[in-house]
C-alpha cells in the first residue's frame, strides 16, 4: 500500500471511529428513553415522529458514508471499496461503544436490533461484525490491487452474484422481524440462510483476486 493510501486509510478510519461513537450515543439516549430498564426483546414500537427521525438520521448515515467513500476514492470500485470500510469500522465500533458505555452486549451471541431500512433487521451480534469484518478487508484487498496497477476487473456476473449473496444476508436479517416485536427473540437465527449468502460471497471476492494477477 503507497503512503498516499495509507494516509487516506488514516483518516477515513478517524471518520469511521467518529462515527461510530455517534451512533453509539444516539442509541444510548433512545435505549434511556425507550428502554430504561434495559434492552431487551419484543422490541418497543418507537412513536411516530421519533421513528421518522430515526429512520431519516440512518438513511443519512449512508450518505454521510457515501459522500467520505467518493472524496476518497480514486475511481468508482475504490470508492464502493471505502464505502464498505466506513461501513465496517463504523459497525464495530458502535458495539465496542455500547460495551464500554452501558456494558452491553453481554456476548458476541446476544440479539441485536441492526437496522430500520427498508424493514427493521435483527440478529445476534457476532452476524453484523461478520459481515463488517468481510467488508473491510474487501476495501484493503481493492486499494492494495489499485495500488500495485493490478485492480479487480470482474464481470457483470461477478457484481450480480455477490448482490445476490448480499440480499440472502439482508433476508436472513429480517425474515424473523415481527417475532422481534411480538412474542421476543426468535428460537434462533437463521445461520444457514446467512452463511448461504456470507461464504460465496467471500469465495467470489478471492477468486477474483487471484484471477487479476
């Protein structure tokens, strides 16, 4: 990696981590508000307005992502790739927040409520650090590629398979939602659908490493 990148990976890691410690906050406050004997499932409905504004501030957190991704990235696969970093530094952080400030998530198995859009998302902790995990290294695998004049030139069915294995994820994130605001946590998350989606994921990515030397 060229210090030029290096130095970019420097501080879209500072935004990440800033952000995240601000969606660590925001949720503190709204589990104070909503949840003052502690999180805990079926899930509370939020009222209306409230809910509006939080769906409206994640909806802007992809942008404020999506615009740091763009300023950073040199074409358009270098900025999907800081895309994804943020996304995964910011993921990681905001639980490692929610440790160090209310001591939770008991462990890397207890259930999380992920994400409001375009339905609510649920599932135990250890699934979204997977997936965040998975999309950071994606990001250094691709700047390292640009870097060294080598970058990844998959095809259009490279790009609609890992969309693909991307939805199975998000699939297994809400399939089980309205359980979450009724009778509580599910009986258990839907690995199997899950790792359909994470593993061909991961295993498309390296292969098309490996076939741009």
């Amino acid at each position: 990696m060229t210090p030029e990148s290096r130095k970019k990976i420097l501080w879209v890691t500072l935004f990440a981590i800033t952000m995240g410690w601000f969606e660590t906050a925001v949720v503190v406050y709204l589990r104070t508000l909503y949840f003052p004997e502690g999180f805990s499932f079926p899930l509370k409905v939020i009222p209306g307005s409230v809910g509006m504004v939080e769906l409206v501030r994640e909806a802007a957190s992809l942008l404020m992502i999506l615009s740091v991704a763009v300023l950073a990235g040199r074409n358009r696969l270098e900025r999907f790739g800081y895309f994804m970093f943020i996304f995964g530094v910011w993921d990681i952080i905001y639980y490692i927040g929610l440790k160090l400030s209310l001591n939770w998530p008991a462990s890397l198995m207890t259930w999380d409520l992920l994400f409001l859009l375009p339905l609510p998302w649920i599932g135990p902790v250890l699934a979204p650090v997977l997936v965040s995990l998975g999309l950071i290294g994606a990001c250094i695998v691709i700047v390292i590629a640009e870097d060294q004049a080598k970058p990844l030139n998959p095809p259009l069915t490279f790009w609609l398979l890992e969309i693909l294995c991307g939805l199975i994820i998000i699939f297994s994130f809400i399939i089980d939602y309205k359980v979450a605001f009724s009778s509580g946590v599910p009986e258990r998350f839907r690995w199997e659908i899950f790792l359909i989606g994470y593993l061909p994921g991961l295993i498309l990515f390296f292969l098309a490493w490996r076939k741009r030397s």
